[in-house]
C-alpha cells in the first residue's frame, strides 16, 4: 500500500504543477514537462517519508520472497535425502 500512495502522490504533484503552469499561460508540449521536472523536485523534498515507507515495503517483500525460495530448496534437499538419493541444488 506505501508503493500506491507514494505514486498517487507523485501523480497529483505532477497534475497540480502542470496544472497551474498551464493556468500561467503555458500552453505548449513544455508544461508537461517542465510540470515533470518540479514535481519531481517537489516530490524529493515533500515525500521523503512516503518514500521511506514504500522503499522499506519493497525490501520487505523482496526479502520475504527471498526467503521463501529458500525455504523451498532446503524442503527439496531433505526429501532428496530422506528417499537416500543425496542433495540435490
């Protein structure tokens, strides 16, 4: 959930500096653009914590799948050798 708000976040950070570079009278292909660059800026400074939160989610999850593929390999290689036919990787 971190991952989704950080990213609906950013999104409305984007809408609302297009946005009003668009109300500003810039009414070209560069509002989205220059709207993506001082989102960005603005996200780096504003979303620090919801950052955090969905990088630590992240690594979270990644270390869960980690692990249970681990758990996995380890279940193979004991029923290798309770059936006597040796490790097995």
């Amino acid at each position: 959930m971190p991952v989704l708000v950080y990213s609906l976040l950013r999104a409305a950070l984007f809408l609302a500096a297009t946005g009003l570079l668009w109300w500003a009278g810039m009414r070209s292909w560069l509002a989205p653009v220059l709207g993506a660059v001082v989102a960005w800026a603005l996200s780096y400074v504003l979303l620090a914590r919801q950052r955090d939160a969905a990088a630590r989610h992240l690594a979270q999850r990644a270390e869960g799948r980690r692990a249970a593929r681990g758990s996995d390999v380890d279940a193979a290689a004991e029923d290798a050798e309770a059936e006597g036919r040796g490790p097995q990787r």
